[in-house]
C-alpha cells in the first residue's frame, strides 16, 4: 500500500482465518451428520473442567479419614501418619502401627512395658 492512503481505510484480517476455518469445519461436521463429534468434544471439555473439582473433594475427604496426628506411644514426640499402617517415630525410630486414630507400638507376644526410674544413691 502506498504510505500517502488514511490509514483509517486499511482493514487487518489476520486473525480472520483461524476463526473462518472453525466455522467452516462446524458447518462441514453438522451438515455431514457428524453432529455426535461436535457433541463428544463438549462432554470431553465439560469433564475436563469437572473432574479436577469432585477429585479434590475426594482426596480432601479420604485425608480427613486417613491422616492421623498423634504422639509417639515412647518419646511423646508429635507427628503425622496414615491409618491401617506401619511407620517409625522420626524422633527415636521406634516402629509403630497406626490403628483407629492412635499410634501403637510394635511388640513381640509376651513382651511387658515398664517405665524405669532413676533413683540417686545419695539420697538414701
């Protein structure tokens, strides 16, 4: 174009194409009969922005059920876990069990828990 024409008159098409070709491609898929393809493709979409929204209320809902927070039955020490499994205390890697919402230790048949106390022989 010559640089001496208004530039109100120049018209830009360039995006025109892309836009030209979805249209044409529609009419083609619904005049063909092929309207179940065009269909397909919403349900495809609608899942897509569906799914992620009922599987983050699903996972949110199996973490309330599944994560337990307690204290270790040996050191007191606080941590996390998940139920129906078997995991150490970070702090004295004492093996545990986790059972409806509380952390067991894990023992041998037989074996009896005691608590010792220091007793200082100077006292007596």
């Amino acid at each position: 174009m010559s640089q001496n024409f208004p530039k109100i008159a120049q018209l830009n098409f360039s995006g025109i194409g892309c836009w030209l070709t979805l249209i044409l491609t529609a009419l083609l898929l619904t005049s063909v009969g092929l309207g179940w393809v065009v269909n397909s493709v919403l349900i495809v979409l609608g899942l897509m922005l569906i799914l992620p929204v009922i599987a983050l209320f699903a996972v949110q809902w199996w973490l309330r059920r599944n994560v337990v927070e307690d204290q270790c039955p040996v050191c007191q020490y606080q941590f996390t876990g998940f139920n129906g499994t078997m995991s150490r205390c970070p702090n004295c890697s004492e093996p545990l069990k986790i059972e409806n919402g509380k952390f067991k230790r894990i023992t041998p048949p037989g074996t009896i828990d005691v608590e010792a106390v220091d007793v200082d022989a100077s006292s007596q």
